[in-house]
C-alpha cells in the first residue's frame, strides 16, 4: 500500500499554489490515464490535487472567430459540442476514435494532452525505461517495439505519443493556455509535446506547476475537406498504430492551404511543414498526396518490429489525403448515445 494525500484545488491560482508547495505532487482530472498508472506504481504522487471541479468546462467563442476549450471539458461533450462539430468536424472524429465512450466521458481536454506513453515496458517496472527511470535504458529499441517511433526517436527512447485528440489540434494549428506561478502563457501546440532526445522523461513544454486551462482553436476549421483514419489492430479500444489527421482548402481545383499531421509515429503528434509546402498550389491528386507522403516520411526510420508502419503511414496518408480532397471524411467510430 503506497499512501498519498488528496486535496481539492478551489481555483486556478489555489491549484497552482498546491502543486508548488509540494514537488511531488499531480493534478488529477478525468483519472483514466494517471490512476492505472499508480496501480501498476509508475506514478507515485505523494499529493493529488483534484482540479476536476474548477470551472474550466466552457467551450467559448473567441474575438477571433476560433473557440476556447476549458481544460476540463470532457472528451466526449467536446466531441458532440454544436461548434466543434459544425466548425472543427475533424477534432470530433478524432475525439471519437479514441478509447470507448465510457472513458470518454471522463477523460477531460487537458488530460487527454498529457496522457503518457502506451510503451509496454514504461508500465512494466521490472524492466529498465528511461522514461519512468531515468539513465536506466530503453527495453523498446532492442526488444518488442511493434508499436513504436518511426520519426523523431533517439537513442533513449522511441515511445510514441498515444492521443488521438492531440493530432487533430496540432493539424488545426491550436494554442495551449497554461498558468503557472509566474502567471499566464499560451504555447503553440506543435511545440507544447517534446521530442525525446537525452530527456525523454520530460514528456511536454509545461513547466514544473503549471496547469492547463484552455486549448484555443483559430477560426479556420477546415469543415469542408477533412479527414482523419485511424489504423489500429482492432477496430475499437485500441490505440492507433498510424493515424493521420489531413484538412485541405481547396480552389479551382488546386490545393490552397494543406495540413497533415500524424499519430502513433514520433514522441509527439507529428506535423511536418515540408509535407504540407509539398502540397500548396498543386492539382488535388493522388500524384500530389504520394509526393507529401515521401516529403513527410523522408527520415522515417523503423526497429526490428515496426518497419511496416513507414509503409502504412505512407498508404495512409495518400488515403486519408484523398477521402479530404473528395469530401468523403472516414466515417466517426461511434454513434451518440445519450
Ligand atoms: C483503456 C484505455 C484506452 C484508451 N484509448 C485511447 C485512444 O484510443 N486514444 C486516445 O487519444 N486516448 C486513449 N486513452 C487515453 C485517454 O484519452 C486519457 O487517459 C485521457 O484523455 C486522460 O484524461 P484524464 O482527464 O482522465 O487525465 P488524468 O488521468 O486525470 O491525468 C493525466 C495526466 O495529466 C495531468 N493533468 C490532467 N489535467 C491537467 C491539467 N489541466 N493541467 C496540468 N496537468 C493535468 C495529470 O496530472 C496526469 O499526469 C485510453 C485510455 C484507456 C484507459
Ligand atoms: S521506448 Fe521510451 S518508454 Fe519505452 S522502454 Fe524505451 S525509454 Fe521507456
């Protein structure tokens, strides 16, 4: 039995106090993600700060024309919220291939962005993981590593980033609001995850006792040419091996703007301005999906296990690119039910 304290947080700045008075202290939110991991004793909080009922829960029209997400708001209202599936249809697709709807309902915006990795040997404690033990070493890059890195890995890890949501917002250009004892910032979301290098237990850009308030989104919401797939080993409850987020604006039948963004291939949602400058002002066609394909994957890199996924990223990319470009989004993995 390992003991821990539990608090309520009263209010942003009460939460903030909290966690700085108290190193080894964690927020908690929805519990889906940081609960298993102190059962398997991966994460072992002296103090949970509950931020579960601070008033972040709004999904809020900005001056801009974009939307403001408290941090709070669970996976599933945001996935069915009026706005988000009008406006942003391909953040609920994304939303909605991920987990089942009973997670959904608890797993909250912010959680779902600092969820961590699905590596098995990260949850296995018997085994050395430079994540959770830091200069222990990496199990992953010599042994079973089926699900891992294809991009951006290094020597100390090749973990994969698992969140379905977080490819949707990086392709959608989203901003991440955080405060911490030093006040408010926003960062961009393409730079709030982290590439592992020597420091992969250091998942994100937040800094030690910041919290996550609020994701932006910009007005652009790419509702009309949009798609996301998910490629998984079962159809549900699973998470994706590749999965690719693509949004177009599309003009006389050339590509005006293109954004591209994959899950389940690097230590963060992956999005590569080269793949998308590939595609800008060329005829929407599968001449012009294969070349952003080979621009995005230039580097990729497999292990003993995971070669295949460059060549399912690479497939997937040419169809997810196609179903955007046609308007025939991949159908939503889950009907409403109330
Ligand atoms: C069986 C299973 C299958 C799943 N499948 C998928 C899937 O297919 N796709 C997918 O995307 N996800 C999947 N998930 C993950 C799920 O989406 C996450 O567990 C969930 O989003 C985490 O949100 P939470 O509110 O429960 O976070 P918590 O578990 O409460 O917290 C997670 C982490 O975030 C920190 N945290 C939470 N909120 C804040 C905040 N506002 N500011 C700062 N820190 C914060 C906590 O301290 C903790 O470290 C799955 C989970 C399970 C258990
Ligand atoms: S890939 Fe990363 S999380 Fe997995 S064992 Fe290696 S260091 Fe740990």
């Amino acid at each position: 039995m390992i003991n821990f304290q539990y608090a309520r947080a009263a209010d942003v700045a009460d939460a903030v106090r909290q966690i700085a008075a108290d190193p080894k202290a964690k927020f908690i939110a929805g519990g889906t993600n940081l609960i298993d991991l102190m059962k398997e004793d991966v994460e072992r909080p002296t103090l949970l700060i509950d931020i579960s009922r601070l008033p972040l829960k709004t999904v809020e029209e900005t001056a801009g024309g974009g939307l403001r997400i408290g941090a709070l708001v669970p996976n599933f209202d945001l996935a069915y919220h009026p706005l988000i599936e009008k406006r942003y249809p391909l953040l609920a697709s994304a939303i909605l291939a991920g987990a089942s709807q009973q997670l959904r309902n608890m797993a909250s915006t912010g959680g779902n962005l600092l969820q961590r990795t699905r590596c098995a040997y990260f949850y296995d404690t018997a085994t050395p993981c430079n994540k959770r033990e830091p200069g222990s070493g990496c199990s992953a890059i010599k042994g079973l590593n089926r699900i891992h890195a294809i991009l951006g890995a290094s020597d100390a890890c090749i973990a994969t980033h698992p969140s379905d949501m977080c490819v949707a917002l990086v392709a959608l250009d989203a901003k991440v609001h955080v405060t911490g004892p030093a006040g408010a910032r926003a960062i961009a979301f393409a730079d709030f995850h982290r590439l592992p290098g020597d420091t992969p237990q250091i998942d994100t850009s937040l800094r030690p006792n910041e919290i996550v308030t609020a994701v932006e989104l910009p007005a652009k919401g790419f509702a009309k040419n949009y798609s996301y797939l998910k490629i998984r080993d079962r159809l549900s409850y699973a998470f994706a091996l590749v999965s690719i987020a693509a949004a177009l604006e599309i003009e006389g039948g050339k590509i005006k703007e293109a954004r591209l963004a994959l899950g389940g291939v690097a230590h963060k949602p992956w999005r590569d301005p080269a793949a998308e400058a590939a595609l800008r002002g060329q005829a929407a066609n599968e001449a012009a999906f294969t070349r952003a394909a080979d621009a995005l994957l230039r580097d990729a890199k497999g292990y003993e296990h995971n070669t295949f996924k460059i060549e399912l990223a690479r497939r997937g990319i040419v169809r997810t690119l196609t179903q955007a470009a046609r308007g025939t989004p991949q159908s939503q993995s889950s009907k409403k039910i109330a």
